[in-house]
C-alpha cells in the first residue's frame, strides 16, 4: 500500500479544537483516571512514533520510565515539524501539542497507514501533564520547547546546536491532581504492549529502560519474524500440533493484510486481531473474512484429500478453530471502528479483502505442506465429534426468555426486575454465605447464585466436558447468552455479574476459574465491561463505638499505625458475616467497593490465563512469585 505523497511540514497540520475539555473530562479521552487511563499516555506518545514507522522514516523507539516518575519516548523519525502555522500563527510544534485533534494524520497523504484511533495523540498527554518537555531533531538543529500543566513556558520552540539525526523526544510527568489514584507505571503492562507493537511491526527495535530499579532494568523488543515470532510467544507454553506456522501477506492498494497461525494440541481458540496496530477485541470485518476462508480452505482440503466421506457434514468454523493460534493484522488507508469500545473493525471491503488473500494462499500452503495439513484436519474431525457430543448439553444451557423462570436453576434466588440494565447476579461462593446475601439483597435488582466449591477448569477442558460441569451449566443457564459461538451479548439478563468469594487463598482460586470460564467461553462479558470482584473484608476492627472493615493484612498493617491496640477480628468465611454486615461492606450500591475486571491486552490476557491455569507449573510459581505483592489493580 503506498501513499500518495510523503508530506510532513506545517501545512499538514490540520486543526480542529482546543484542550480545555480534556482537563475538565480526562476520562472521555483516556479512558478513566486510574492505572489505565495513566498508561495510555504512554500508548498515546507512543504510537505518533509507530506512525513514522509506519510510513517508513522510523527505525527505533526507546521508552524510559524515569526514576523521577516521568516518562520518556525517543525515536528517529523524521521529527515533529516546528515552522510557524499560518493558521494557528504558531509552531507546528507548538499546535500540535496545545491543541486536540491536531496532527499530521488528519491531512490526506502525511500518514496513509495511521494507527492512532481517535488522533487525540500528544495534545492529550501534554493537557494531563503537570510538566511536558518537547526535543525535536530536524532540518539541521535541535529544537526545544517546554509545557507547565499544558501552557508552553516560551512561545515558540527554542533553536539549539546543530543536529544531523532526526527525530523527536516527548518527555511528560502525569499531574497528581487527575491521577489521584496512582501515577505508577506498571512495567509488565508497558513491556507487555511494547512487545505487542515490536511484533506487529516487523523489524522496528523498541527499547524499555525503567531508572526506577537499581540496577537498570531493561528489555529490548525486536523481531524480524514479526507476526511468526508473536504466534511463537503464545504458543510458548503450548504443544505445537505442526512445525511450520503458516505466514500469509498480501498487499493491496488501499489495504494489507499479514496472518501468521499454528495449530496446538489444546482446545483453546486463541485468535487476536489488529487494525492499524490497534487490537480489535471485538472484533470486526477482517476477523469475518478470516474465519470464511479458513473454514472453507479446510474443508475444501479434507474433501479433496478423502478425510471428509461424501456424506458427512462440513466442519464448522468451531471444528476448524480448536486449538488454533492465529495473528490477523490488517492495515488500512481509511479505518472505520465501531463497537462498544470502538475497537471493532467496520469496513466492509476489508471482509472481501481478507478472504479473497486467504483464498489464494492457505490452499497453496495446504498442499505444500500436505502431511502438517492432515494432522490439522484430524484435529478438526476430532473436535467435531466432541461438538457433536456437547450439542444435548449445550442445548440445556440455552437461554430462556426473560419472563420464564422454568429455565432457570432451581437455586438461582432471581430478582423482580426484567431490566437488564439494572439487574446483578452476585455468584457467591458456598451455601454457608449464600443465606446472608439472599437476607443482605436488594431483590428488585440483585440475584445470588451460589456455586458449590471450585468449578471445572476450563484452560485444560474441551467446552463439551465444561458443559457436563453442573456449576458452569448454572452460570450459563442464568446469564442466558448461551456460550462459546452460540454466545448473545443482547440476551445478558444481568449487566453486572458480581463474583462474591472469600477474602482468602481459596476465594481468589475460585474467582480465578470463574474468570477464566467468561474469558474462555463468554469473553464478551468481560469486554462490555459487566464482570466484577467484589471487595468483602477480611477484619472487622471497632474503636470506641466505631466499626471498621478492612480488607486485607495491608490494610490492617495501615489501620494499626494509627491504633496499635486494636484487636481485629479475622473472617473466616463470607458465612461468618452477617447480613447487615455483608449489605454494608459489600452490596449495598452506596457502600460496597466493586472492581470492574477490563481487558485492555488481549495477548497479555492470554498470557496469563495459560500461566495460571494451564499445565506449565514452573511458569505458574514464578509469575505468583512476582505478582503476589501487587494485587491492587486487576486489569487483564
């Protein structure tokens, strides 16, 4: 795909609004103020350099978190432009990082191939910095320019030293006072995005660095396989079913599309997809086109080779996607998004597209690789007959409308309200704490369902044997969207489901498997944002006639420093609480602390659900080892 010109000065830069809505709205343009809105800042700088890189005048990004809690970002583009705006009467330079939607995607033909989303970009960063500092290498000097809580301390960019490189450096300190709950960067979840974005563009060197640890931590993302070498990182922990992972690119004029995929012995689909960079979590026009001309390239090659007899049924695309780990990468000059999270590809020519590409070059590869092919199709037939044996089961765990109740499981004690919009189901673990959530309820809006002891782990199952688990049959049944390709996000009948385990080992056991149950089987749930961990206490303390709950031992470790001779009371269990105390701390809406479980990196997320529920144990100890200490912020 080419560009029609390679423009970037001044006049590229178009301009549509001002800042001053970002400051009183952060959370509109980043997403919230906690740890994921502070991290897109770095996402946002970030991709302005993968832009470069892109359009191919960018080679390395460097990343430093700095021991002063800032952050830096350095690459060697072609650098901001700094000459005056006629529009504007000031820098480019200036414009760009005072003014929103300013920038050179904006303008036909600087940037074809964009991976910013919203082209927010660096005016977003610069609006929720107390400090920005702006080094620009261009047209044979340096340039400078420095920000104070979004206002440049000098009018223009400062002219120093002469310069041969080019390229930009952005450095920016998050203000204190809209990230008031923490401006510490989480460096898996920098890395993890970073590794991300170095294998989505082949070749480009990312560097992370972190001052804050001593010695210097740091890593260094390059991959000349790009997608082959990303297919390779999740299958890590995974049986490989063939040894060649199948590697297609095609490039069209307006559009390009790049696959990488390999079958494993596990049952798990894991298929991510990308637009312009941007991870579709849900989805869209390229991931259709795939799935359309893999299931057919299958089958037509099972029937070709005799596999498939005349008189059997086609394999499915859920025959065809068992155990499949697969990278779709499209790029493309105009993305449309749509979405609950505007991260689900749009265009309809890209569907076309897509398929027609894989039409061409999955059958040649068939063929070339004729033995690996076989031992796929097997694996395919082999999942048909388990999707054949799961049809009665699947079919008891069908939804049924909202006014019947026949359906339901016998111990779902339901709420009044039909409105999904209001409606809870709190899954509560054992039969000890469900008395006291039924009596703690609201039961216009709140429903409990409990569970009887660990569910069935659904990382080592296939989903016919999930369904004969009478624990997951009760939560599919409830939730009514069905599961797996027959899942329905607009058959919800909770829009918030509400896991209610203990404050223990055991508990965070339970939450997990439950978790990995949506993650696997019912993503969407998590993607519409409707999963939460509710936050019972583990101590009660009282105070003269004060009552206070607590957590966890850190919260008590910080209770004590004030009250050193307070004698807490543990509980055991959420069956120790009664129901006053359980509608306090943890259902009622104007009390309670709920923690909505988000997805922001789908490869990170996939990482750590093979780590902790699939069969590396040696993996599994040193990622608890690591992470036991900092459980603050769930964020998968």
């Amino acid at each position: 795909m080419t560009a029609t010109r390679d423009s970037y000065q001044a006049s590229d830069i178009t301009v549509l609004e001002g800042l001053e809505a970002v400051r009183r709205r952060p959370g509109m343009y980043i997403g919230s103020t906690g740890p994921r809105g502070l991290h897109h800042l770095i996402w946002e700088v970030v991709d302005n350099s993968v832009d470069e890189a892109m359009a191919g005048h960018c080679t390395r990004i460097s990343v430093t978190l700095l021991a002063d809690g800032g952050v830096e970002v350095v690459d060697d583009g072609r650098g901001i432009p700094v000459e005056r705006l006629a529009k504007t009467r000031r820098s480019a330079l200036t414009t760009v990082l005072t003014t929103l939607h300013a920038g050179g995607k904006f303008e036909e033909g600087a940037y074809i191939k964009s991976g910013g989303l919203h082209g927010v970009g660096v005016s977003v960063v610069n609006a929720l910095s107390s400090r920005l500092e702006a080094e620009v290498r261009r047209d044979g000097h340096i340039w400078v320019q420095e920000f104070l809580d979004g206002e440049p301390k000098t009018k223009e960019p400062r002219k120093l030293r002469e310069a041969k490189k080019t390229g930009t450096t952005i450095r920016f300190w998050p203000a204190k006072a809209t990230f008031t709950e923490t401006t510490w960067f989480d460096y898996d979840v920098v890395a993890s995005r970073l590794r991300e974005t170095a294998f989505l563009n082949r070749g480009l060197e990312i560097t992370l660095v972190d001052e804050r640890e001593t010695p210097t931590r740091k890593e260094v993302f390059h991959y000349r396989g790009g997608l082959v070498d990303f297919v390779n990182h999740l299958n890590s922990k995974r049986d490989p079913l063939h040894p060649h992972i199948i590697d297609l690119i095609e490039e069209g004029d307006d559009a390009e599309i790049e696959v990488a995929m390999q079958w494993t012995t596990s049952y798990i689909e894991t298929v991510l997809s990308f637009a312009n960079n941007i991870n579709t979590h849900e989805g869209g026009t390229h991931e259709e086109g795939f799935r359309k001309a893999l299931t057919k390239a299958i089958n037509d090659f099972a029937r070709a080779k005799n596999l498939l007899k005349e008189k059997e049924e086609n394999l499915t695309g859920e025959d065809v996607r068992e155990g499949l780990t697969a990278v779709v990468s499209v790029r493309v000059k105009d993305p449309q998004f749509e979405g609950q999270t505007k991260t689900k590809l749009g265009n309809t020519e890209i569907r076309s597209f897509v398929e027609k590409a894989l039409n061409r070059h999955l059958p040649e590869w068939l063929e070339k690789y004729s033995p690996e092919a076989r031992r796929i199709v097997e694996k395919c037939i082999g999942a048909a007959k388990a999707r054949e044996a799961a049809r009665k089961a699947r079919e008891l765990t069908r939804r049924k409308s909202g006014l019947e109740s026949g359906g339901l499981p016998d111990k779902l004690a339901d709420c009044s309200s039909r409105d999904p919009g209001e409606s809870e189901l709190f899954i509560v673990e054992g039969k000890s704490a469900a008395g006291p959530a039924k009596a703690a309820r609201d039961s216009t809006t709140q429903a409990i369902l409990p569970i009887r002891g660990k569910i069935l782990n659904v990382e080592k199952a296939r989903l016919a044997k999930a369904l004969q688990n009478t624990e997951v049959q009760d939560i599919i049944t409830a939730m009514g969207t069905g599961v797996g390709d027959d899942f329905d996000i607009s058959k919800a009948r909770y829009h918030k489901v509400v896991l209610l385990a203990d404050a223990d080992v055991d508990g965070a056991h339970i939450r997990t498997l439950l978790l990995t149950l949506f993650f696997r089987h019912m993503r969407p749930l998590i993607e519409y944002g409707y999963v939460y961990i509710a936050q019972p206490p583990l101590y009660r303390v009282k105070v003269g006639t004060q009552v206070h709950y607590l957590k966890d031992d850190p919260a008590l470790a910080e209770f004590q420093k004030e009250h050193p001779k307070v004698k807490p009371t543990r509980f055991k269990g959420l069956g120790e609480m009664n129901a006053p105390e359980l509608r306090d701390t943890t259902m009622d809406p104007e009390t309670r602390t709920l923690v909505r479980v988000e997805m922001e990196d789908a490869a990170r997320a996939e990482e750590v659900f093979e780590t902790l529920m699939g069969d590396d144990v040696p993996s599994r100890k040193y990622f608890i080892q690591q992470n036991a200490g900092d459980v603050r912020f769930l964020d998968i």
